[in-house]
C-alpha cells in the first residue's frame, strides 16, 4: 500500500462546516412551518444556486453551467482522464426537508474541502454536480437536469415542460439566468456516487448506518383531467350526477385497493387533486389528479398501469364522463454498479459502520447517471424514515458517516 494511500485512508470529513452549509442553505426558501421551498428554476432556487456557486469557488472548483442549468465544480486531477463525479440537486418540493438533495451535494464540497486541506490530487479529475428540476414537483419529468445530461430527454423537449403554475421552463431558466454555455454532457464521468438520505424506514428501524445502493424502482406519474358536469349539489338525483369529484375520490380508492391486491414492493400515490369549481354545494365539473404507481419490477408495474387504465375506462363509462390521461414521467427500474455498490459496502466496514444492501423506493439523479457511467449511490438513515416533510432529519454521525463513505469511494475510483 503507497504511503498516498496510508494517508487517504486515514482521511475524514468534518461535520462543522457540512452542517453549517446545509442550514444556511436550508433557511432559503424556509416556509413558517420550517419547510424548505426552493422549486425548480424559482427565485429561491436561484438564490440558493449562487450560494451553491459561491462556496465551490471557495474551495478553487471550476465551475460550468450546461444550458439546462445543470451546475459543475471542477477539481483536476494528476492526470486529464474522466473524472469521478459526485452530486445530487438543490431544488425541493414544496414541504422539503433539509437533507433530501443538499446532502448529497454539499457531503461532494467537503469531499473536496478534505482532499484540499490535505493537499491532494488525485488521479483523476473530481466533479461535484448540482442537478436541475430533481424533484420534478413544478416541472415534469423528475430528475429532467441529469435525464438531458444522459441524453434521455433533448434540450428543446426540456424547454418546453410546462410547470403547474402554467410557466414554460426555458423561460423561467432565463429568468434566474442559468442557461449556461458548457459542453453537454460537461463529460463522460469514469464513475458516478450519489450520497443521499434513504426518505424510507429501512436503515432507521434496523438501526443500520450505510445503504449501499444497488438498485432502484420503477415510476409511472401521469395526470388525469376528468370532465363531468357541475350541477346543484341539492337538486340533482344522484343517478344523474357526472361527478368529477366523485370519480377522483374513486380513482384514489382503486389504486390504494391496487396495492392491497397486488402486494410486494408495489405503492401508488395521489398526490395532486384539484376539483373545479370547488365549492361545497356544487357537484364538481372537473377534476385534475395525478397517478404515481412505482415497483421494483417492471412486468408487475405495466400491470398495474393497465389494471388502472382499464378501471378508468369503465369508470368514464358508469359515471358518463370524460377522462384523459397526460403522461407525465415513466422510468423503468434501473440497476446499478454492483462494483461500485461493493467498494460502498467495503468502506463502510473499513470505518466501522453498519451496512446493508438496498433498493432506492425514490427516484434519484444517479438512477439517470447510470445511463451513462457505472452509478451507485450511498443512503443514510431517515428519523422515522420521514422525508418530503419539515421534519426531515438525520443525525449528524450519520451525515458524517455518509462523508466519510463518500470520501473513501471517491478516493479509490479517482486513484
Ligand atoms: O419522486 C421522487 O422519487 C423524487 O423525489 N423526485
Ligand atoms: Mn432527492
Ligand atoms: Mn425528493
């Protein structure tokens, strides 16, 4: 073993600075009720890129912006090879927590920040990378930034998602001033690891500190628009009501009754309903609801998706109104480096952590990254495996922990 690998070995992440980045970029976009806010391509989002971008010209990264504002920092290597990346997203969903996202890119900064205060260079280049729209929460798809980074989505197709607030996204990119000129793909990474928080029970419950990744599962998101007709909630016999209200409500029933029969990792989420004209003593005229069926197993979740659609039929049918579906997102489940997946669980044990192979229930940056390069990603546990939610947390020997992983995965692909 050479004495540069004696010394990286002994390396270890500071939870200092890790923690003070995360709340203050926390405290952008920060609801009353201690949510973190920062949409896709929104004001918040902007303010919290530049601090992004602030603080990887502190530690000297190079930094490039692709032109769907997909942010890099650059640190070279001993040799100009493909570098090893890391990263994640800034952007959250509406009731975000702290962690979901940040982690991942801010554990990449102190990656860098530790090899810096060491003074070494690695062999290979190290890039951090911040996506756009993960979250997928104001702009469809999710993880659309690293999707057109992998070439699974064109530019021109990205620019024109239109968000729920009715804006088009080449025009809010504009507006924040982040369509940027680098290459795209910026590169081919030699190998890409995603830290991030595992927003499920899993390693909480068991009490075990490292998911080492190996897989992830497949999502459906459409959006129903269902059209009946709105009439007087008093003097309408109900064999005569073309209820929208009544058809979401039933839409939402089946699919939970969906996973009950169908069992195994199969989970369906309405997360969206709005009803027109939404008053008390109006039977709705329209409805618009969103669909989010996911399962490890791609065969089970066409099913599913066909066990909804042929429900939607017959349900237009017996209530005499009109629903059309709007495909919104739909990725198979993706396998990742199992190499890269054992180097995680190796280091793990090396520093004395608990480790357990996992399956990501979330859709994440690195399941699009593994179009590209060999992926895997890191998990640490969730409190109560809460996430999507103010009360978010994760403790910091676990977020140390998830560095000091990080660190040493990193260390070994880019020696
Ligand atoms: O929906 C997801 O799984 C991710 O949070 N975008
Ligand atoms: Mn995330
Ligand atoms: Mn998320």
């Amino acid at each position: 073993m050479n004495t540069l690998d004696t010394q990286t070995l002994g390396l270890r992440i500071q939870s200092g600075l890790l923690l003070e980045q995360l709340n203050t970029l926390a405290d952008i976009g920060m609801t009353p009720e201690g949510a973190c806010c920062r949409l896709a391509l929104s004001d918040e989002d902007r303010i919290g890129r530049d601090l992004l971008i602030t603080w990887m010209k502190a530690l000297k990264l190079e930094v490039s912006i692709d032109p769907i504002g997909n942010i890099f920092g650059w640190r070279a290597g001993l040799e100009d090879l493909p570098p090893v990346m890391t990263g994640s997203h800034i952007d959250t969903v509406r009731t975000g927590g702290r962690y979901d996202g940040p982690l991942g890119v801010l554990g990449g900064l102190e990656v860098v920040r530790v090899l810096n205060e060491a003074g070494i260079v690695t062999r290979r280049p190290i890039v951090v990378a911040a996506f756009t729209n993960e979250e997928g929460a104001r702009f469809h798809p999710d993880m659309l930034g690293s999707l057109v980074y992998v070439g699974g989505l064109s530019l021109d197709d990205a620019y024109a998602s239109h968000s729920a607030d009715g804006k088009v996204l080449i025009d809010e990119l504009i507006k924040i001033g982040y369509v940027g000129k680098a290459a795209l793909p910026l590169c081919k990474p030699h190998a890409f690891v995603e830290l991030h928080i595992e927003q499920g029970p899993i390693l909480d419950i068991e009490g075990v500190t490292i998911g080492a990744v190996r897989d992830l599962q497949g999502i459906s998101w459409q959006e129903l628009h269902i059209v009946g007709q709105s009439n007087h909630a008093g003097t309408t016999p109900m064999r005569l009501r073309h209820d929208a209200g009544y058809c979401a409500a039933a839409i939402s029933v089946f699919m939970r009754e969906l996973t009950i029969e169908m069992g195994g990792a199969q989970v369906a989420t309405m997360g969206v309903t709005q009803l027109h004209p939404n008053l008390i003593n109006v039977i709705a005229a329209r409805a618009v609801v969103t669909v989010d069926l996911r399962n490890t197993d791609e065969a089970l979740l066409k099913i599913a998706e066909q066990k909804v659609a042929d429900f939607l039929v017959k349900l237009a049918a017996d209530e005499g109104v009109t629903i059309t579906s709007h495909r919104l997102a739909r990725f198979e489940p993706v396998k990742f480096d199992d190499g890269i997946a054992d180097l995680i669980a190796q280091h793990a044990q090396a520093l004395g952590y608990s480790c357990r192979s996992m399956t990501s229930g979330a859709g994440h940056d690195a399941q699009m990254m593994a179009r590209l390069c060999p992926s895997a990603m890191i998990f640490v546990p969730s409190v109560k495996g809460i996430s999507h939610n103010p009360a978010e947390h994760t403790e910091v020997a676990d977020l140390v922990a998830g560095g000091n992983v990080l660190l040493q995965t990193m260390l070994e692909l880019a020696q």
